[in-house]
C-alpha cells in the first residue's frame, strides 16, 4: 500500500469514521457460537487467530473475548491507536501490529483462525493460506459488484466479481465450506453487497 493510502485511512480513523460500529461482525459471532457448539469447545486459550486489516479492533477484540490469543495487523496508526486505547480498558491482550499488507510477512502454519473482512488483497491470499495451520479455517466478508444501489467502495477495484473470492481461496489450496454471495443489511441499516465464505485448510496427509 502506498503512503497515500496510509494517510487515507489515519485521516478516516481520526476523523471518527466507523465509530458507531461497536460489536463485532455478526457473520463472525455466528460462526464463533456455531464452531463452539459443534466442537463442544469452552476454552480456547491455546488457540490462536489473525485479524487481516483490523482497523479499530471490533473483531479482533471479540476474538480475544471468545478466549483466542490475537494479532491484529493493519497500515493504519490511527485506526490501532483507537483499538489499543479500547483494548486497554476491556483489559483484553491483543498484539497489535502496524504494517503495509502488500509486503507483510505472516507467520507459516501458526493460525487456527484467520479472519479478512472488506479488504480486497488478491496476492495476498498465498501468504494467509500458507499462514494457517491445517484444519485452520479462513473467514472472509468482502464487498461484491453489485448493480444495486449499496454501502460500500464504488471502484470495483475494491470490489469482487461474483466468484472470484471462492475462485481465488480454492486456487491457493482452501477448502471452501460454505459460501454466500448477494444483499445484506449492513450494521448502519443500508444494503450492502457482500461475498462471505467459510474455508478450511486441508489435514496433512500421513
């Protein structure tokens, strides 16, 4: 990312854009309430969990309520500063780390969850397949083309076309277990156009 896209997203951050989105996504509570359920898991303080593009913590803080232990990277300093100040008086433990995404080096085979919400990062996909564990799952939300009138980017370089996000996650070797593409209600009560996917890295072969 370049520098004027750093300045782009402190100047949103500062400026108290997102503010009013408090909790976490719901697409991401379900999933943490389904997997749990499923798994008869209560405790999961031995797992770990990657925040791609955190911004200002919402769902990297719910990750680290849900008991996994979080990094959180993202390009802005303004969007970080806000998540650390919240994390401090939710007396959560959250890494957070400042980075450009283009060139950012993850971690190989130490992820059990990585989440990627509305940021579009075509290369980067390898990295985050090569960062999870297998059996470690990928949860993406990311705007989708849309000729409706939605919330959102309007360039369709922040957009996916219809399925090119399942495409590219199973290119990079994912197994894609669910998926939805269409409208959705966003958190501030305007539609939005999202493509949403759950995948799972597959178990090494023995």
């Amino acid at each position: 990312m370049s520098k004027e896209d750093r300045n782009k997203w402190d100047a949103r951050y500062a400026s108290g854009s997102y503010g009013g989105r408090l909790d976490a996504s719901a697409y991401l509570q379900d999933w943490l309430a389904q997997s749990k359920l499923a798994s008869g898991d209560t405790n999961r303080g031995s797992m770990r969990a990657l925040d791609v593009a955190c911004g200002a913590g919402r769902n990297a803080m719910h990750l680290a309520q849900a008991g996994y232990s979080v990094d959180a990277v993202d390009i802005s300093v303004q969007g970080l500063n806000k998540a650390k100040d919240k994390c401090q008086i939710l007396r959560l433990d959250v890494q957070w780390i400042e980075a450009d995404l283009d060139n950012y080096a993850f971690a190989q085979a130490c992820y059990d969850l990585i989440i990627l919400f509305r940021y579009k990062n075509v290369a980067m996909m390898r990295r985050l397949s090569a960062a999870l564990k297998p059996g470690g799952h990928l949860l993406c939300e990311q705007h989708l083309q849309s000729r409706d009138e939605v919330t959102g980017p309007r360039s369709t370089k922040f957009r996916w076309a219809a399925g090119e996000l399942t495409g590219l996650v199973e290119a990079n070797g994912l197994v894609v277990e669910s998926s939805f593409e269409g409208l959705v209600e966003d958190p501030d009560h305007k539609p939005a156009a999202l493509a949403r996917l759950i995948a799972c890295k597959p178990e090494v072969s023995v």
